[in-house]
C-alpha cells in the first residue's frame, strides 16, 4: 500500500500565511473562539434524540432558528425573534449539535498545528470515544427513511463521517494504534456497513454516504468499503452514470444540489490521492462538475436557482470547495472561480467575505488573479449565449445584463412547477430572481417556493402546473442572443411555448399556450411576472381579494386590479434601476398588481399577473431596463 501523504503538506506555510495577510489572520480569529467554546463545553448526552434539520425553522415567519449548543431546548428566531418550543425542534438541535461537533474536531485539529498543546487533542479525542463507546445506542427521530444511526439522517451520518475523519487526517500521529483501532471497531466500521446498506435515498445523498464508506475504507486500510462504495447499483459510478448529465450539470436541476452532491466525493477524492487510490470515473466526474458553474452564473458571481435549493447562491457559497478541488487539480476554470468568491479587504462591504478555513490551508490572494483572452476557452466565460439542451436551461447574454431559462424537466424530485422560468440580471444584480426555498418543513416552501405563483412562467384554470414535461429548443440563435422553447402537456392538453430575445436594455418575451389538437376548452390564463423595487404605474388600480383561494393565490397580498383592452405598462423602480414592463393589449385582460413572498416572510417584492380567458392565449411583453442617474445632493 502506498504511504499517505499529508493533506496539509507545510503547516508553516500556512503560519506564514497568517503573519503575511490580515484575511488569514482574521479567518483564524473568527473560528478560533468558536472552536475553543466547544472545547470548554462540549457534553453530549446518549438520551438526546437527533431529528430533522429542517425542522430548525420559525413557524411564524420561517427564517431559520438561532443555535446556541449551550441551550438544547430554547430557540429563538433569527428574523422575529419569537421562541420556538416543540420537541421536533429540540430533535433538530441535537441533531445540529451533533453534526456541527463533528465539523469542529475538523477546526480542533487545524488548530492543534497552529497552537500546540494538548487541549485540542483532548477534545477530539472526547469526541470520539463519546460516538465510539454509545454506537448502536443512539435514538433518531426523522421522516421515515431517512433515519441515520447516531446524527440524525442517513445524510448527515455520511457528513459528519467525512469532517470527522479530515480531522482526524490532520492529526493522524498523534493517536495510538489502540485508539485508532477501538474507533475502528466500535464505531467507523459499523457505521460504514450502515452507509453501504442504506438504499433507496435521494442520489445526493447516497454519494454523500457512499463517499464517506470510501474514506473510512483508506484511512483504516479496509479498502473494500471503497470497492463497495463505488461499484453496485447504488454505487458512486452508477449514480454519476446516471445523474451526470454529459456538459456536467447533475440532474437534479439545482445548483445548490449540484455543489452538494460534488462535496463529499470531493473530500473522498483528496482521501483517493493521499492514498494512493485510483477512482477514474468520480474523478473526471468532478473535474466536469466544478468547470460547469463557471459558465452559467450571472456576471456578479451569482447562480441562477432553478427548483429546491437555497437562496442567493453564488460563488463564494462554494468557495470551500473551490479550495478543495484546485488543491487536487488546478486549473484556470477553479481559480476563476476562486478570484469570484472573496472580497478584497479594503472593498469597505460590511460583511466582507474573506473566506474559511479551506482557503487558509489551501487558498492565497485569488482576487489578484488575472485570466487573458487566450484562457477564454470552453471553461471560462465568453460572454456569449449557450443552451444546454440536456439539462434545458438557457443563458442570454448581452452587455450588462443576463437572462436565466428553464425550459423543461429532467426529474421531479426537487422540481418547481415553473416551466418557462427566466430570471433576468442587469448591471450587478438579478432584478428578477427565482426566490428558491427555504425549509422543507414549511408552509411557505410547501404553499408558493414551489408553486408555479411565485415564478414567471404561467397558470391555467388557477391550478399549479401539474406535469413535469421534458422541453425542447425550436430555435436557438447565439448572435442574436435568442431562444425560441416548447413543452406539451404542461397541463393535461396544453403545452406551452416562450421566445425570448436579449437586446441592449431590453428582453422581448413572447408567451403562448397552445392548446393540443382537438382541445377546444376554454380555461383562464394567469401570466406571472416578479421583480425587485416599488412599482409605479398609469393603470387605474382597485383593490381587491386574491383571484383564487388554493395554489398560492391564497398567499398573495395587498392584490390590486384593473380591467384593460389596451397596451399597459408597470414598472419597478429601486436605488439605481428602472425595469419597465409593457405588454400588448388583449381584450378581456385584467392586470392584477400583488405583493409576494420571497424566501421569508419578512422579504417581499411585487408582482404582476395578467388574467385572460380563451382556448388559447398568446402574452407580448417587453422589459426595458436601465440605469437611473445619481440624485444630486441639495442643501
């Protein structure tokens, strides 16, 4: 067997690091306090029952809770402050107390090489015998098959598994074989038959799971945890097999899951070459993952966020494994990445992002990067429209501004019902935005971040798109930065179409529900458009009650409307921008204006529905956008 080599090769390197740049010095003095408080602190206690992290949510306005590890049942909300008091709650803080423990014994032993001394290796050790010593006896109290066997979820076993043994990687010398060998038995190597067992989960999760096998299958040298983690059914191959889609979008259409399946198959792939271990196929599958955001975000670093996920991703969301990934292979694709993620220290942010401890031990100053054309290859962006007609999405690109298409399905799971979705970026922000989600446990995700009310795309009949229709390009012109799409069957009988054409300072959009041949029905139409700022408009608006009373209408506020045969215009006004909205007229039209939620429910913005009535209906809109001049200052 081939000797590891370490996975941090010259820890002065990184000392001098900390002496030479006040980014490397601050990473460490924002971590070091928090570490040293669970060092002081940590007790866990056996009864504790671990649950569901999305539980760990306010049930009045869903932000997220705020954890403190010292108080296992008082949670206090992030955004309103209320208490939560619930037993599901308590269950999510065990298991967030759980799972973070274990990403501290990670930091615990990066500090043990900074600083010395027996304190970190105390705590790590503790740690480890507490899971060690109580394997096999831990309750879990999750949605059903999902349950892990000591953190909660079969997910975050296999994540707290991963940080767990990267700590332990750090400071591998300094256990004894006896103590390497009681963790093996009494805790890693159950925990691995688990992970290898555990079938039927979402494929993110199983790559998490089986790439946390595959580590303890090199750290202990058990290797046929790696061969079991990667062949199979349930395997890392056949699940890049068939959920790496060939430009190296995973299918699950998020790039928050997207980043989340390639993380722990990252951190196995470091483990893959300090071992010596040969994985081909993950490691070429990763190389493609990490290229392919390079190419999709907007202009200021910022994903779009098509289905489940999180909101307001970008590349510094990702940074960490950014790090991980050009430490492994470096390439012009991850450091282009890695010079989006930081600010630079004098950018004068309020909450400047300097990074973690990935870039400490593995990162430098990537804002100084520099990427001539001749760099400008496959990629790296080129500032030119792409499709991808595997994952189908579309990007339009030109000048300052950018337009984000999702055009069709290639799963459910984790889809939002919003066929023909764009988001629409211009001059340093996406003014337009699909919101994503938040918690899965919420009213909110479940009631409007899901439904087809809160994207722009199009309702029939006041119901939320019910089918999941693959789409297809009917024309794509690169130069002319313009996308014609389709899909049937968005509704049983009913398919949809959407053109979209980017020009300076301006998106036409053409919109058609196309009925199938012989559906002669008539139904209502509701065309959505969402969008930042305060709006400001000519039409003579009334107020009245939500148009519908299921799928989200129930959810709209302060709901305007107006009748109108007429072409109209709303626009939305902000700091520094002006979008306007005009669509042709149609009789019959009636334009309602409403306030929506976004990610949470103190986050609002405005939008627009446009109701007709017919057996089909052709929607004519363009969005003019542009800077607005700065406001002179008077006296």
């Amino acid at each position: 067997m081939k000797e590891p080599v370490n996975l941090v090769e010259d820890w002065q390197a990184v000392k001098d690091k900390i002496k030479a740049h006040t980014w490397a010095r601050q990473i460490v003095e924002n971590i070091k306090p928090v570490t040293d408080r669970w060092v002081a602190h940590y007790e866990d206690d056996v009864s504790r029952v671990a649950g569901w992290g999305h539980h760990y949510f306010c049930d009045h306005c869903f932000a997220g809770l705020i954890f403190d590890p010292e108080k296992p049942s008082e949670h206090t909300c992030s955004g309103c402050g209320r208490p939560r008091v619930a037993q599901e709650v308590d269950d999510a803080w065990c298991y967030m107390y759980r799972s973070t423990v274990c990403s501290q014994v990670f930091y615990a032993a990066v500090l043990h090489h900074l600083y010395g001394g027996p304190t970190y290796m105390a705590f790590i050790r503790k740690v480890l015998s507490f899971f060690s010593d109580h394997y096999g006896m831990f309750n879990v109290r999750t949605p059903p098959g999902q349950e892990g066997r000591f953190s909660g979820t079969d997910l975050t076993d296999g994540v707290s598994v991963i940080w767990l043994l990267n700590g332990m990687e750090l400071v591998r010398d300094e256990f004894t074989m006896d103590e390497l060998e009681t963790y093996k038995r009494r805790f890693f190597l159950p925990e691995a038959e688990f992970l290898i067992e555990k079938v039927g989960c979402t494929p993110n999760i199983i790559c998490w799971m089986k790439a946390a096998a595959g580590m303890i299958g090199l750290f202990f040298n058990e290797r046929q945890w790696c061969e079991l983690a990667a062949e199979g059914e349930y395997g890392i191959k056949k699940k890049l097999s068939d959920g790496l889609l060939p430009e190296g979008f995973w299918y699950e259409a998020s790039f928050h899951y997207h980043f989340y399946c390639a993380e722990g198959m990252t951190y196995y792939l470091a483990f893959c070459k300090l071992y010596g271990y040969e994985f081909k196929e993950m490691e070429e599958a990763l190389l493609r993952m990490y290229r392919y955001p390079v190419k999709y975000a907007f202009p200021n670093g910022e994903f779009p966020n098509p289905n489940d996920g999180w909101p307001l991703l970008k590349f510094g969301s990702y940074a960490q494994q950014y790090e991980w990934i050009r430490n492994i292979h470096d390439e012009p694709a991850y450091r282009y990445a890695l010079a989006q993620c930081y600010d630079r220290e004098d950018s004068g942010h309020e909450n400047t992002n300097i990074g973690g401890v990935a870039r400490l031990l593995f990162g430098r100053n990537w804002e100084e990067e520099r990427f001539p054309e001749e760099l400008r290859g496959s990629d790296l962006p080129d500032g030119k429209s792409e499709v991808d007609p595997d994952i189908y999405f579309a990007m339009l690109r030109e000048g300052d501004a950018a337009v984000f298409m999702k055009y069709g399905y290639v799963l459910r799971g984790h889809s939002h019902a919003d066929i023909m979705n764009f988001e629409l970026f211009f001059k340093d922000e996406v003014i337009s935005r699909d919101i994503s989600n938040s918690g899965y446990g919420s009213d909110l995700f479940r009631e409007w971040q899901r439904k087809t009310i809160a994207h722009n795309s199009v309702m029939v009949d006041t119901l939320n798109q019910p089918n999941r229709p693959t789409g297809r390009i009917v024309e794509f012109d690169q130069d002319r930065n313009s996308i014609l799409a389709a899909a049937d069957e968005v509704y049983d009988g009913i398919g949809f179409s959407r053109r979209l054409q980017l020009h300076e300072g301006l998106l036409k959009d053409e919109f058609q529900v196309i009925p199938a041949p012989g559906h002669v029905e008539e139904h209502t139409f509701d065309w959505m458009f969402h969008c930042s700022g305060e709006p400001q408009s000519d039409l003579p608006f009334t107020k009245t009650d939500p148009p519908g009373e299921e799928d989200g209408y129930q959810l709209m506020l302060e709901t305007a409307s107006c009748d109108t045969d007429q072409d109209w215009e709303v626009s939305w006004i902000t700091a520094d921008k002006r979008l306007t909205l005009k669509m042709e007229g149609s009789p019959g039209t009636t334009v309602y204006l409403f306030k929506g939620y976004q990610h949470r429910l103190d986050v609002m913005r405005w939008g627009v529905m446009v109701r007709r009535r017919g057996t089909a209906a052709i929607y004519k809109a363009e969005y003019h956008f542009a800077s607005l001049p700065d406001t002179p200052i008077t006296e």
